[in-house]
C-alpha cells in the first residue's frame, strides 16, 4: 500500500464513519505516523509503507473511530503559532481562545505606554489554567511579566508544568494548585480566565469526542453555565491592584448575564465586550 493509497482509504473509512474534516484527519495522523509533513506527505505518495506502518497506522485510525480527539492521539495541539503537549488530563485549547491573549496583549501594551509603569513587572493569574497554553503564550510575548497558573485540578498543573518546561518560561510562571483566586497571596495587575461556562444539562450533548475524553471538570459551568465566573467575581475585587483588568472568556449568548454579575459583585468599573469571528461575544473585559 502506498502512501496515497493508505490516505484515500483512511480519509473514506472516516468520511463513512461521519468523521469531520476527514481528508484533514486522515493527513494529520498519517503525518504523524511518518513525520511527514503535509507537503512531504502529497510529494512522496507512491512511498510504499512497510507491514509494521500499515498495523500502526490501523491503530491510529481505529482510536480516532472511537472518538478520542486527534490532539490526544498525537498528545499535540497548535494554539497561538505554538505546540503544547496536550493529553486527557487537561482541556484541549481552542482557536477562540486565542481572543484572550490577544485582549491581554492590549492591555499589557496600554501599561508600557505609561511611562510609570514600564519598568514595573506585570503581576498576572492565569486561572483556570490547564494544560497552560495561556500562561505560556503570555510568558512568551511580554517580557516583564510574572504570571501566576492556578487549576483546582492537579492533574492538569501536571500538564501545564511540562508545557512551561517545553517552551522555557518556567522562570516567568508560578504553578498553583487551588480554587479559583484562592491561592493568591497577593493583588496582581491582570487576570485571564477561561473557565467551565458549559451548562450542566448540555454536557451529554456535545460532540462525543468531548463527553468521552475530555475533562468533565474543565467543561461544567453548573446550571446556568456561570457557577465558576460567578464565584470568579466574588474574589475579584480583593485580589487586584487598583488599574488592572480581569478578562473572562464565556459561552455563546451569556453576556448580559456575565454583565449583571460583574454590576453586582464589581460595581463601578468598565466593562468590553469582544467578538470572536462569528460575531460570538467571546471575551468581556473589565478594567478596575
């Protein structure tokens, strides 16, 4: 069997099996398989594999018709230019996401404006963190920046240490393991947080690939889908620096009720929201 043959075949077993983006899956995994590249992969298609390829590659393809995400199959996700090592012990990171740090970004950029506080280290929380895609990428892009990764789950900081590890930041990021902003001892300039914002009543909806694999814990906002933000906000005001800013990711058609919480329990401040590219209010960012 060729490479071009094994291709074909994998992209129609997973179009009949009603596997999305099939051809795509099919390429990734038989990449990975080879480490070929997508390029390498379409220039060496009549490359015959051996008998132990073709049993592996099998392997591969029976685990994604299980369902198991392609991202912890090959324990690999690309999130903001980067790969993180990603398994089921944490959240898989999604493009929108990525929102988030370009908002925290922004706000990072707006303080080296400010001529009193350009040389000062930018204190941040990462709550929430999981596998630590956020803390790495902002570990990454501001260079004054001391973060703080907090997960209630410590199977996940177990992940997020071997991302920090992986990219060389480790020095930038502390690893906390509590509730929320709990393990804060001290006010910090910025928050980011992608907390559960799932409804407890929609989890046995999702696809199955999330319901089956991924953390239960990372995903379940209770009821309304806001029990984690809620609790978020409670703590917010004591754990800032007069300046900061907290910014939340949340679900599709919760920002009037993220607002309502953030009027209650933090009055007084300015509040944004942002899109995402399908017009979704993806992000709310609240200056103090």
């Amino acid at each position: 069997m060729t490479l071009g043959q094994a291709l074909q075949q994998a992209t129609n077993i997973f179009n009949s099996n009603n596997i999305e983006d099939a051809h795509i899956e099919a390429r990734t995994l038989l990449g990975y398989l080879l480490e070929l590249s997508a390029a390498e992969l379409y220039t060496e298609t009549k490359q015959n594999l051996d008998v132990e390829q073709k049993k592996n590659f099998r392997r591969l393809i029976e685990r994604r018709l299980h369902r198991e995400p392609t991202a912890y199959i090959l324990n690999q996700k690309e999130f903001y230019g980067l790969d993180f090592y990603i398994d089921n012990r944490a959240l898989i990171p999604r493009p929108e996401t990525e929102l988030l740090i370009e908002e925290a970004l922004k706000f990072s950029h707006s303080q080296g404006n400010c001529p009193a506080l350009r040389e000062k280290t930018l204190l941040a929380a990462d709550i929430g963190t999981g596998c630590g895609n956020i803390a790495v990428c902002l570990a990454l892009k501001i260079a004054n920046i001391e973060i703080l990764a907090v997960d209630i789950s410590s199977a996940a900081l177990e992940v997020a240490r071997l991302n920090g590890e992986r990219h060389k930041v480790t020095e930038k990021i502390t690893f906390l393991h509590g509730n929320l902003l709990e393990p804060l001892n001290t006010p910090v300039n910025l928050i980011v947080a992608n907390l559960p914002y799932i409804k407890s009543s929609e989890l046995d909806t999702l696809k199955p690939e999330i319901v089956l694999f991924e953390p239960r814990t990372a995903l379940d906002g209770g009821k309304e889908g806001l029990k984690w933000i809620s609790q978020l906000l409670t703590q917010a005001k004591k754990k800032m620096q007069p300046g900061g800013c907290l910014i939340l990711e949340i679900g599709n058609e919760q920002e009037y009720s993220v607002v309502n919480l953030i009027n209650q329990h933090i009055p007084n401040t300015t509040i944004e929201l942002v899109s995402d590219l399908n017009n979704i209010k993806r992000i709310v960012k609240i200056n103090i």
